[in-house]
C-alpha cells in the first residue's frame, strides 16, 4: 500500500527553537495533506490543511504565524513550529490523500513526538 | 502483520438499514479512537473508549469495547446518506500515546 513518511520521528528542542517536521508521500502524490496534533491520552485535533501550491487552511484556534505550513511539492509537506515552548510537546501526524479516479484514500505518517524544553 | 485490524474496508448500505464496523486488536488495548472522514476533508473524532465493556452513544451511532478491550465495535441505526465516508479506529497501546490505525472502513449509504 501507499506510504507516508515523517521526519523526523522524535525531536527535542530547547524553548525558543524553531522545529521543521517533513511529511512525504513515497510512492504517490498528494495534492492534500493533512496535520494533526494530539496531545498525551487525547484525540487526534485537525490542525490544518496543506494544499499543494497555496496557502495551508488552518482550523480554528490555530496560529498560523506559530506553525508554519509548506506544501511545495506533490510529495512533501512541512510544518515548522517556530519559537516552540513546553506547551508545544506534542504528537504530530500527517496524512496524505490520494486520489485514483473516484476513490479517495488517506494515509496517516508514523508521527513527529516533540518534546520542548 | 498488522496490530489492528478493522473490518469490511468497504461497505455500501440502503439508506435506514443498520451496520457494524468492527476493530480488533492483537494485543490489550489502553484506548480505542473512532474517527470518521468525510472526502476531502480531515478526521472528526467520534468517540474514545478506554473501559473494558464501556458503551458510548452519539446521536445514531454507538461505539462498544469488548470485556478484554480488544476488539471494538462501530454500529450506525437507521443509516443516512450523510452517515457516508470513511471510519477509521485508532488503537492506544498506552506506551507512548500515538495512535495506530486501522485501514478504515469506506462506508457508502444509498438513498
């Protein structure tokens, strides 16, 4: 099946850093992506969505200016957590939709822990 | 093989007909997500279930964990085109808080 990558894995930084996690699609293209956060014990909350060649589409209560999105390429996408604090630790996810024909399928990348300290 | 498995990947039901989804895990479960994706868009968190025998209920659906909390179920009541797209269970092992999918499940409601 389709594959979908994230680097890094695990990060730690110091507060004040700033943090780029990569998403890439290995053997198909994405026009969409997906980020996701979820905090310890908790769901899953959609961060925003990343089209390839326009501006990422941010939900509510999320600061564009604090994650950055780039899609620059039908494979990749990056979110870059700009002056991380503590509060920032978090699980990362993406996925990437593919599209064939009518049927749409997404999958999820393994996820970016990130420890801020 | 795979940790989580869900079951049918496809689905395709008259409209007010009643359906299963079903995740089963090979090793204990500490929580089990259920997410549902409608095309195009991101996932929406349905219900999280982390008791052994725990029932939850929203609006038309109901989601089960079983006494072992390995196996959970998904069940839709009188089923309805907006009902239709794409379920996906999610598997807390508890060892470092990700979640591991099940491939979904392509749920298609015919009016």
């Amino acid at each position: 099946g389709a594959v979908v990558s994230q680097h890094p894995s695990r990060v730690i930084c110091k507060s004040g850093t700033s943090v780029k996690i990569e998403c890439r699609s290995l053997d198909f293209q994405a026009t969409t992506m997906f980020w996701y956060r979820q905090f310890p014990k908790q769901s899953l909350m959609l961060m925003a969505t990343s089209n390839e060649g326009s501006k990422a589409t941010y939900e509510q209560g999320v600061e564009k200016d604090k994650f950055l999105i780039n899609h620059a390429s039908l494979t990749l996408s990056t979110l870059t957590v700009t002056s991380a604090h503590p509060e920032d630790s978090s699980f990362y996810i993406c996925s990437a939709r593919l599209l064939a024909g009518y049927l749409e399928t997404q999958y999820f990348g393994p996820g970016t822990r990130l420890l801020v300290l | 093989s795979q940790e989580l498995e869900q079951s049918p990947q496809s689905l395709i039901v008259q409209e007010g007909k009643n359906l299963t989804i079903n995740c089963t895990s090979s090793k204990t479960l500490y929580g089990l997500y259920w997410y549902k994706q409608k095309y195009g868009e991101g996932l929406i968190f349905l219900m999280m279930l982390q008791k052994g025998g725990e029932e939850k209920s929203h609006e038309k659906i109901t989601a089960k964990l079983d006494e072992k909390k390995q196996q959970s179920s998904l069940h839709i009541t009188a089923s309805q085109p907006s009902h239709a797209g794409i379920y996906l269970c999610g598997a807390d092992y508890g060892s470092q808080g990700n979640l591991i999918f099940g491939k979904g499940t392509k749920l298609s409601v015919k009016p």
